[in-house]
C-alpha cells in the first residue's frame, strides 16, 4: 500500500477540501468499545454518560471543531441526540482528546452508539 502525503488539498474549482482529523464511532453502553476510527488510541468511560476519546496523534490546536452524535435504545425507547461537554460535565477540549457526553434531556446516560469527530 502507498501512501500520500500532501500539505493541501483542492477540489477541481480550488476550494479547499479538509477532511476529519479524528474520528470515532464506539459502543458506550455496558464495556466500552471502538467500532471503527481514524486517529483514535482508545476511548475512556468517565462515568454515567461520560467518555474522553483520546487521539493516538495530538491535534495541532486545542480550538479545533468538534462534533458528536449518539443513538440507540435507552430508558425504554430510542433516544438520538448530540453532545460535546454538555450536561454537568465541564468542556474538555485538548489536543490529545476531548470528552464527550451523551444523555436525554438533563441527564447523562451510557449510549450504545456514539460517534465524534474532529477537525483542527
């Protein structure tokens, strides 16, 4: 396999393209599991609702943009939703990982599919 490296990439009218520096699609509910990822060393289980997900190659800047999206069955029904830091958990955005939350409403609750992603 080859690899290519490049400093920029452009689409064919010169706009820039950028592409996730890290992502994540994982299990949080019960044992912690990465289903599949790009730049991710591993996912840590911070509590009811709770995961850092942890960079395997430090971002360049700690004001990266970040996402998170999560779904599945929880307290009796499907429950779909997004969190980065919400609920009582304090924002932790580093350039080795960020926390993520994942909870209906005002509360935090083990979600069995998250996902995340980043881009510095």
């Amino acid at each position: 396999m080859s690899t290519i490296k490049v400093n920029a990439l452009q689409d064919t009218s010169g706009n820039g393209y950028y592409p996730a520096r890290a992502w994540v699609n994982f299990n949080g509910s019960g044992t912690v599991a990465i289903r599949n990822d790009e730049n991710v060393a591993s996912i840590t289980d911070s509590g009811t609702g709770g995961y850092i997900v942890n960079f395997s190659n430090n971002l360049s800047t700690a004001t990266y943009s970040a996402l998170s999206t999560w779904g599945g069955n929880q307290l009796g029904g499907a429950q779909y939703g997004s969190g980065i830091g919400n609920y009582n958990f304090n924002v932790s955005i580093l350039t080795t990982g960020c926390r993520v939350v994942g909870g209906a409403g005002s509360s935090a609750d083990d979600i069995p599919y998250l996902c995340f992603a980043a881009h510095d």
